[in-house]
C-alpha cells in the first residue's frame, strides 16, 4: 500500500510539474542556495497542498517528508503562535514564519501554508531576511515561490528548511474579484435586527453629538455611489457596521487631507508628521491639521500590481509634500488599524 501510494505521489509531482509554472533558475530575482536546488523539482500551488493529493498523501503518511518542492502563492499574513490557526492577516513584528495562499485577499487559515523561516544555515536565513513581515511589511500580498521540504508543521501542512525564493508575476485578476464581491455585497435587512426588534448599535455619537437615528441607519446604503467624508466613515458607516455584522464594503471612494501615518499596528500610534514615515500607510481627516486620532481613519498602501502606484505615489516616506493634501482614494471599506479604514487601495486623485 505505501508504494503504491509513493508511485501515485510521483506521477502527480511529474504532472504538477509539467502543468505548474516553470522555475526560471536564470532569472536574477531568484536567490537561495543553488547547489541544493533541484530545477526540475515539483511546483505545487497552496490548492495542491490542502486539497490534493498531497493532502492525501500526507493522512496516510503523516510523520513523512516530501523534500525539495516548490510551494507557490501570495504572501497573506503569519501565525503569531505554534499553530496555523493563530493566523494574523497583516504584517507584524514574527520573523519565524509566513502564511501562502492562492488568494491574496485570503483571510482563512484553512486556506493557507503556513512557511517556516529557519536561521538554521545561511540559505535558511537568506529566505528569512527576505520574507519575514517583521522585517519586510511591503512583501504582503505578493506572490512568490519558495524552496524546501513538505512535512507536518503548525498542525498543518506546511513547508520546511525553506532554502530559496523566486517572486512571481501578479497575475491575480483584481477587477473581476472586487465585481463578483460587489455582486454579493449585503445591504441592511430586517434579519441585521436583534429579536426585540432594536437594530445593535455601538454608543457612537455623530458631530452634532446626537447618535445615529435608527431611520438613518435603515436607509443608510453603503454602496452609494459618492464620496463618502472621513466624518461619515466614524459616524454612520461605523454605526451600520456595527448594526449589520458587516465585515467588508467594496468598491467605496473616501475624501480627506493626508495628516499623518502609523507606525505601529494602530490608529492610537498615529504621527502626525513626516518624521521617519512608513511606506505602507497614510492616515487622513476631515480638516489639513487635525491631531486627533479619533477624527481620523488608516489608508492602507499595499505592493502588487493593482495597488503599487497608489502607494508610490501617496506614501509620505517618498512623498513628504503629501502632508496636508487632499485626496480621494478608492478601496474597500473594513476594519484597519483599529478602527475602520480603507483597505485595498487602487486609485486616488488629489484636490486642491
């Protein structure tokens, strides 16, 4: 039975490989150890992993190695503790390890690889101090390949001794994600309510201090097609959040002067200035010189090729004549930062 398992595993490495994207040993953005690579190794994708016959394999033969095989997938997070399941979606202060998917807004870990990152030899480090998010905040949501061994790992299966990388060509298919998620968007119902009738609501309080009307809540449509203030993104687009159970809105425009960044992991750490910006964030207001964070929301600047000229262009590491500015961006609607934000960001346009 193990044989007969080993040979069905061999035969579908071959046809993975056949079928998989090719590994361009020559290409200059391809780094590792290559005496210990095999160019002609399998190329798996995360779906192989989890849903293959990999998978498979690995139920019958869990205490087993698959050495020298390539994982491929978009960098989506890390897990903060021994077991996949801690998976944090964000970049973060964990050197040890990343999380693949094949889906680089992927936010279940059931869907992902977790990928160990060794100091064990300098190969292994060489990969760490290229991937780890600790490190290298704007790798997330990039696509890669990477070189090691399938074994047990995080409760999972996962990719060990990882050797060398090679990052990959975005070919993910943005548009036609955000159209089938607009598609399947919610709008409030009377399911959002709670059983004595009375929508759930936070005790937030608009500008005029007064709270959301449960009116205003039951005609608020977050797909509307207009810019929506950073004011109305703390105030009643919070409240309907809150209200719903929503998680996501896609597709919004928000208008506001650029008056800071966060260094750190949330809005309470925004500086408002240009001292020692980050690339990955910008935060904005209502007014050009507001210091209040809770006036504020976080604009998220990410890699790929959707994103990167919005981030090139906006960041106040590259650009510090953006302090004060007005723009409008587009992106999705979620919680970012510690409150909610926009996500995803793919377009602006600067006001004067």
């Amino acid at each position: 039975m193990r044989t007969k398992n080993i040979f069905w595993l061999l035969l579908f490495s071959i046809f993975t490989w056949i079928s998989c994207e090719k590994l361009d040993t020559s290409l200059p953005d391809t780094h590792g150890a290559k005496d210990s690579v095999d160019s002609n190794a399998a190329c798996y994708t995360v779906e192989d992993v989890i849903d293959g016959e990999i998978a498979d394999y690995f139920k019958e033969n869990s205490e087993e190695t698959l050495s020298g095989v390539w994982i491929q997938g978009y960098i989506v997070g890390y897990a903060s503790a021994s077991t996949v399941a801690s998976a944090t979606f964000s970049a973060g202060d964990k050197a040890t390890n990343i999380l693949l998917a094949d889906n680089p807004f992927e936010t279940d870990y059931n869907r992902c690889v977790p990928v160990q990152l060794s100091t064990s030899t300098k190969a292994n480090k060489d990969v760490r101090n290229a991937l780890n998010l600790s490190s290298h905040a704007d790798v997330l949501g990039k696509k890669v390949q990477i070189y090691g061994n399938l074994a047990k790992y995080m409760s999972a299966i996962g990719l060990k001794n990882t050797t060398k990388y090679s990052f990959l060509e975005d070919d993910f298919d943005y548009e036609a994600y955000h159209e089938e998620q607009n598609q399947h968007q919610d709008t409030p119902t009377e399911e959002s309510q709670t059983e004595d009738g009375n929508e759930e609501k936070e005790d937030n309080e608009n500008e005029e201090g007064q709270q959301d009307s449960e009116e205003d809540l039951n005609n608020f449509d977050p797909l509307e097609d207009k810019v929506w203030s950073v004011s109305e993104i703390r105030g009643i687009f919070t409240d309907w959040f809150i209200a719903n159970g929503a998680e996501k809105v896609f597709n919004c425009y928000v208008k506001g002067y650029i008056v800071g960044y966060i260094g750190k992991n949330n809005l309470k750490q925004t500086s408002f200035s240009v001292e020692a910006p980050v690339e990955t964030n910008i935060v904005i207001a209502e007014t050009p010189n507001e210091t209040d964070y809770n006036k504020c929301i976080a604009v998220q600047l990410r890699t790929g090729s959707s994103y990167i000229g919005t981030r090139q262009a906006l960041n106040l590491k590259n650009h510090p004549e953006n302090l004060h500015r007005c723009v409008t961006v587009l992106g999705s609607i979620e919680k970012y930062m510690g409150a909610l934000g926009v996500t995803y960001t793919r377009n602006y346009t600067f006001s004067e």
